[in-house]
C-alpha cells in the first residue's frame, strides 16, 4: 500500500511540475516530459508489469487534462513502461549510463508515435521541422531533468524496497 501510495504521488508531482513550472521555464516553447522519465524508471527498475501500470496511469493522467484522443497517452505510456521492464536484469542502481540510454530512447520513440498518429494522419508532412524543433530539444531538456529526477525516483524506490524486505522479515 506503501509503494502505491509513494507512486501515486510522484506521478501527481511529475504531472504538475510539467505542466506548470516546467511550462513557465520552457525553452522555445519547449518543457520536459517527466512522465516519460518516471514511466522509463519504474519500468526497468520494478519490472515489465509495474511499468506498464505505471505507464497506464501516467498517459491517464496526460488524457485526462489534455483533452486530446481518450486513451492515446494511456496506451503509449504503457507500452514504454512495458518495453523498459524488459532491461531489469541489466539495471545497477550504480550504473546511470542505461536509465539515460532508456529513457531517451523512451522520449524519443514517444514524439516519433505521436507525430505519427497526430500529425502525420493530419496531412502535417513536416518532420525535419517537427524533429529539430520539437523532438530534439524536448529530448535534451528532458534528459538535462532527468540526471536529477532519475536519482530521486532510485531512492525512493530503494528505501520502498528497504521498507518492504524489512516488513517481509517480520513475517517469515
């Protein structure tokens, strides 16, 4: 209950940080998807299957106050989740090279599907324009956020785990 708890609310926190400081620090208009990173961290820290929950809930939270396709967040974010548990086995705490790698695989692979489902299908054949303008520096902001979110959400997690190995003991 613990753990749902601490999650729900780094997800609200995420969410708001990205949707209004990060809105008024933006870059050429662009601010940070720190969603990305928070679903890309949980899933190859926690796994497939917490990832995509995750993943769902985040897109959920991105539907419901962006007014766009119901459900079209909800299901990209899951899939990512999803795809980042696949790298639990090859996660060290230590080691911060992968979570970058993943989470910037993470956001980029998400802005090349929403330019294709939003854009593309809209007659918008603009992807130089959408790749450098957008893509790119949403890519560098988000990682230039993320080498401090990422640390933040791995203690969390690993006092979470502490806490649960410790109640667990108490039972055995």
């Amino acid at each position: 209950m613990r753990r749902k708890i601490t999650v729900a609310v780094i997800i609200i926190v995420c969410f708001l940080l990205q949707s209004t400081l990060f809105k008024a620090l933006t870059f050429a208009s662009i601010s940070p998807n720190l969603l990305i990173a928070v679903t890309a961290a949980f899933g190859f820290m926690r796994g497939k299957k917490e990832g995509l929950i995750i993943g769902f809930f985040c897109g959920l939270v991105i539907d419901i106050f962006s007014g766009g396709i119901p459900g079209f967040y909800s299901m990209l974010y899951m899939y990512i989740g999803f795809f980042n548990g696949f790298f639990r086995k090859l996660f060290y705490p230590e080691d911060i090279k992968l979570p970058m790698l993943l989470i910037a695989a993470s956001d980029l692979l998400s802005n090349f599907v929403i330019y294709f489902f939003l854009f593309l299908f809209r007659g918008r054949f603009r992807l130089p324009y959408y790749f450098f303008n957008i893509i790119m520096p949403e890519l560098v902001y988000t990682m230039l956020v993320t080498v401090f979110l990422y640390f933040i959400i791995l203690k969390i997690n690993q006092n979470l785990e502490m806490i649960e190995k410790r109640s667990a003991k108490k039972f055995v």
